[in-house]
C-alpha cells in the first residue's frame, strides 16, 4: 500500500523546477481527484512545462461532488493542456523515486520524477496527546461536542481539520468552526455555559465549492449543480480567497 507521507509539495516543486535548467523533471504525478488533487494539479499546469499525469483510484474525477463536474474539468484541461493524462480507477501502490517509477494495482509502472499526494491526510494532533489518550478517536481525530469543545475538557475548544466531524474538511467549514469557538470562549468569560452555541454541519444540498484549475478557470459547485464556470468563477474564487486570507 502506498504511504501518502511520500512525495513533494508545491514549494518542493516550484524550487527543484526553477532550477532544472536541463528539463530532467519531466513527468509530474499528482494522486487523488478530488478537490486538492485538482487544483495542484492546476497550478503546475499554470506554471510549469511538464507533461503532468492525475491519478485516482476513483472512476471520476470530484466524485463527492455533482457528476457535471468531472466533465467540466476533463473537458477543459484536455482543451488547455492536451498533455496531461487521467489514470482513474487505479490506485497508486508504490512510488519509486530513485527509479523515477510509479507502479499501479493492476501491474503497470508510469515514469516519474516528481509526485504529489493528495489523498487524505493524518491529523497532526500531537500537542493533545497529553491530555488524555480518548480525546482521539481511531483515525487521530480529536473528538469533540456539538460546542466544538473537547471531549472530557469544557474549556478547551477544537475546530478545523483536526476534529472527527463528518464533513467536507473546507477553509469554509474552518472559518464557521472558528465563529463557533469565539462566541462560546466569550459565553464562558461572561458566565453563560447554558447558552453556547452549537456547530451544525452543512447539509449536502447547502454545500458551496469554489474549485480553480490554473488562474483562469474555476468551478461554482452548489449542492448538486455546478451553477457556474470559467473565468467568472475564478476571479469569485479570488475575491471569496481575499476575504477568508487577506
């Protein structure tokens, strides 16, 4: 099984390519379809000369999401950058980097020099540890109330993409998580622990992605409806970046 702790990142990418003056990195792989896999795998279209190959164990690419948007975005990388492969419904079991090989579960291997997983994550929720073994549940997320707070800990509040709610793991959602916790520390402060308030979920039909391929290309995705596309939704994806980032 392949260890999704292995391969680069953007800045990895971004210094080795800079200073590859004899273009040796010549395929890029990125790992998973989902969200994060499609836009690393935009931004090195945007800014790099590499024949780039997507791979995901799922037979389309965004399958959490409404079913238009797989084609939207095939469609539009195979228009813009002609060179990039799709490898779907195929999982990744080894990355070779001294041979420069990705070997696959049906038995086949695909050139490689440089690899980006971006399939899952394990929460780093190392500074918790201390406090107690069964505030963590099986997969080392921290668990926690419908008050975001930790369990067994009143006092102490979790949000983000550490915590075991089922959920889309979205800057969004974060942002909410965060609302969340500073109303119910400023409750507490002012004596009112009745009176917390709770986080709920977003419901799959009130569920809002901004998904950008490159600079020029965005998808507007709303529950399930891709209500927009293209370069109006990539400067919406800006604008919604520099509000949450500014």
């Amino acid at each position: 099984v392949y260890d999704s702790t292995k391969g680069h990142s953007l800045r990895d990418a971004s210094l080795a390519i800079e200073n590859d003056k004899e273009k040796a990195i010549k395929n890029i792989i990125v790992v998973g379809g989902g969200p994060v896999g499609i836009e690393v795998a935009g931004e090195l279209m945007n800014s790099y000369d590499r024949h780039i190959t997507i791979i995901s164990s799922r037979e389309r690419l965004m399958e959490r999401t409404v079913p238009e948007s797989h084609q939207s975005i095939v469609n539009w990388i195979e228009k813009h950058h002609p060179d990039t492969s799709f490898i779907l419904g195929k999982k990744l079991i080894e990355y070779n980097e001294e041979e420069h090989k990705a070997y696959l579960d049906d038995g086949t291997s695909i050139d490689c020099d440089m690899l980006f997983p971006c399939i899952g994550f394990t929460p780093n929720t190392e500074l918790v540890k201390s406090l107690n073994d069964d505030i963590l549940d099986d997969q080392n997320f921290i668990e926690v109330n419908d008050n975001l707070q930790i369990k067994g800990y009143q006092h102490i509040f979790a949000g983000g993409d550490i915590i075991n709610i089922k959920e889309e793991k979205l800057a969004q959602n974060a942002q909410n998580h965060g609302e969340i916790i500073a109303k119910n520390i400023i409750a507490i402060e002012n004596n009112k622990s009745n009176k917390l308030s709770k986080y709920k979920p977003p419901n799959s039909n009130d569920v809002t992605m901004l998904i950008s391929i490159g600079r020029k290309y965005a998808l507007f995705i709303k529950g399930d409806s891709v209500l927009t596309q293209g370069m109006f939704a990539s400067k919406l994806k800006s604008l919604v970046e520099f509000k949450i980032m500014p």
